[in-house]
C-alpha cells in the first residue's frame, strides 16, 4: 500500500543497523531446557527465576481455576470481571508484601503506566534513574509531568536535583529496584531517607527483585528492611511468580484512589482465572520455600564466577540476571548465535532496550538450573570465547 511505504525505508534502517529484531520460537514451556525447531536448548533467557511457570502445583491450581470459571474473566473488573480470586490475590499481594492493601492489573506495563500518570501531572516533578524500565518512561511521558532524568544509581545527583526544585507541586521518585538489563539494585535504605527529607513520594518497580530478593522472597522492600517506608510499590507477577499481571500495593487510600482513577485499571478486562490462581499458588510457595532461591542464588554465583574466570565482561549484578557486555550489535548478534549453535538460548540485548554501544548478552538463571546445566552453559562461553 503507497500510504506505507515509509514503513520499507525505516524497516530498512533498522537492518542496516543490525537493529532488526526477531522471535524465538519456543516449542515447550520456560524450563532449564527448551525446544526450538525440534532441538533442545539449555535456556539461560527466562525471567521465570523460579521455574514456578511449569511447576505441576502452579499448573495444577491455573487448571483447576479453568475448569471452575473458564478462560476469560468477561470485563473490566469495575464492570463485570471482578472474582473472589481477584480478590485473594490482592490479599495475598498485600499480605506478601506487608502493605495494607494491593491493587491488580492486566500486566506490570499497564500499572506502571496508568499509576505514575496518576500520580502526578502537568504541574509536579518525576525523578527518574536514567535505566528505569519503559514502562516507567512512558508512564511518566504520558503525566506531563516536569521530568527529572538522574544517573543511574546516582542517589546524591537526585538529594540535590530534589532540593534544587523549590516551585510548588507534588514530587514523585520512581525506581525499579532490580534494574532490568543490568540487574543491580538501588539503594532502598539510603533512598527512603532521601525521599522522606523532600516530602517526596516514592514509587518502586520490584519486578525482578520478587522472588529473588528477601527473606520470604517478597523482594527488595523486604531485602532492606523498609517495607513500611515506601509508599507505593508496584510488582509484577509474570516473572518469578511464573503467571500474568502487574499490582500495585500500598495504603488502602492510594489503592482507593486507583480504583477509581487510573484509566488502565477502570477500561481493562481484567485478568482471567488460571493466572490468578496460578499466582496465588505460587506467592505461596514462594513466601514459604526458602530452598530454590538459595539454590538459585548458588547457581547465580556459580555462573558468574565461571564468566568471570572464563575473561568475560560481566556487569556487577545483585540478581538473577547476568548480563555479558558485548558492545555493538553486530558482534553481540554474533555471540548470541554462537551459543546457540553451542546449544544455549540466550538474549542478544540490543537498543533501544540499551544504550548505544552498551549492547551485551542477557543471561538469566532459574532455580531450576542445576550444577550441570551451569557447566553446560559456562562449556558453550568457553567455546565461543
Ligand atoms: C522493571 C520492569 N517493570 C515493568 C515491567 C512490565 O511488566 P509486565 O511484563 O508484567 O508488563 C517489566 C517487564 O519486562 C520490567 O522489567
């Protein structure tokens, strides 16, 4: 069609950039291994940290789930889609995250986006780590809000930028905990001190802290012992909880004043059944086995040392994601097809997921992993090293 031919001349930038991106057919569910093309593959690219995804007692609870209420849940929750699974999981979410009350979405981008739009508008002021998820980023495009950008982990640039803006309007300071391509962690002590001295609100995306972090494994409010110190905590429940949906938890006013204000809550279906209670069985499972995160933890360490011996630049993480820093598109593309013909999946991260030139190869461990599957995995980097 004419009125799309435009679309060839981008398509064609995005090539000539090695930028092009492309989908991996799995043919099996997120376990330690995969079939792609008829072929097994040791999966290092899941963010199922805890293999909850396929775990038969998770299965067993979405099946049941299904055959009592079916597939769809028929409408928007304030409508016609609310259950009582609904509800228990907002009560689980609050109960496992030690908050009054919890909100769900259809997936952790519609909370992120719907919520910080919420928050804030025209008038006020976001503070945001420059390698805060998209998620973030286009929530806080879509308040208008005045946007304040700091660097990565930089918690003195943001104590100053937070003094320096003296004009009235509310203050919001939104981070991910677990950086999702670095898989760092932000400091919540000394963050929740900076943000109570400004009176500031302080929202934080625990996706991939859930699960991994912690005592009970409810995430990095937990880990630094601030869980009643952070006034809004979203999560998601489609990575380590192994299911679909985002929340968001915290006062009963602020989930309250959600319900009846946030547009990706108010005109979404909401979730169906056998996610919902796919993720109540496995909230259970996770605040009461401590077991698989440790085991994942030795796996994590294992790996990196391994990465680390083998002369590979491992950025320094605090989490289930290891990332590879591989640079350029091109080489990084390379080095994601290497492993793969070494019998290894795992992700080529390219812009505009990364910063140009900081492209790298995003492993990610489950508890699922055992010793062997690390010696396989850290075979295949020697090989292609
Ligand atoms: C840090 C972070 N926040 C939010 C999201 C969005 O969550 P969901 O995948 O449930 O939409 C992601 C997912 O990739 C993420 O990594």
């Amino acid at each position: 069609m004419e009125c799309l031919e435009w679309i060839n001349d981008e398509l064609k930038q995005v090539h000539d950039k090695n930028l092009f991106r492309y989908l991996t057919e799995l043919q099996s569910g997120q376990s330690p291994e995969v079939v792609i093309d008829g072929k097994e593959y040791l999966l290092l690219a899941s963010n199922s940290y805890l293999g909850l995804s396929v775990d038969p007692r998770v299965v067993q609870a979405a099946s049941d789930a299904l055959r009592k209420y079916g597939t769809g849940s028929g409408g928007s929750r304030l409508v016609s889609g609310s259950s009582d699974l609904h509800r228990e999981l907002e009560e689980k979410i609050a109960n496992f995250k030690n908050t009054e009350s919890a909100i769900l979405f259809s997936s952790g981008y519609l909370a992120n986006i719907g919520t910080i739009s919420s928050l804030v508008g025209p008038e006020d002021f976001i503070y945001s780590d420059e390698l805060n998820h998209a998620s973030i980023i286009d929530g806080s495009r879509l308040s208008k809000a005045k946007l304040r950008i700091y660097p990565h982990l930089d918690l003195e640039e943001l104590d100053s930028l937070l003094t320096k803006d003296k004009q009235s309007g509310k203050k919001l300071v939104v981070t991910d905990t677990v950086f999702s391509m670095d898989g760092d962690l932000v400091d919540l002590q000394k963050l929740t001190k900076i943000c109570e001295k400004h009176n500031a609100m302080l929202m934080v995306d625990e996706a991939h802290a859930t699960g991994v972090l912690g005592e009970r494994g409810s995430g990095a409010t937990e880990h630094f012992n601030v869980e009643n110190k952070v006034p809004i905590v979203m999560g998601t429940l489609s990575k380590a909880v192994g299911s679909l949906g985002g929340y968001i938890a915290g006062n009963r006013e602020l989930i309250d004043y959600i319900r009846n204000r946030v547009r990706s809550y108010i005109f979404d279906t909401s979730l169906p059944a056998p996610s919902l209670a796919a993720s109540i069985k496995s909230i259970e499972i996770i605040s009461s086995e401590k077991e698989p995160r440790e085991h994942l933890w030795k796996m994590i360490g294992m790996f990196k040392e391994g990465l680390e011996d083998l002369g590979y630049d491992v950025i320094a993480s605090d989490s289930a994601i290891v990332p590879i820093l591989t640079g350029d598109p091109e080489p990084t593309l390379r080095m994601a097809e290497r492993l793969r013909e070494e019998g290894v999946f795992t992700p080529a991260v390219r812009p505009p997921s990364v910063a140009p030139g900081k492209c790298r190869i995003r492993s990610s461990l489950m508890s699922s992993h055992t010793v062997q599957h690390i010696e396989k995995a850290l075979s295949a980097f020697k090989n292609v090293r």
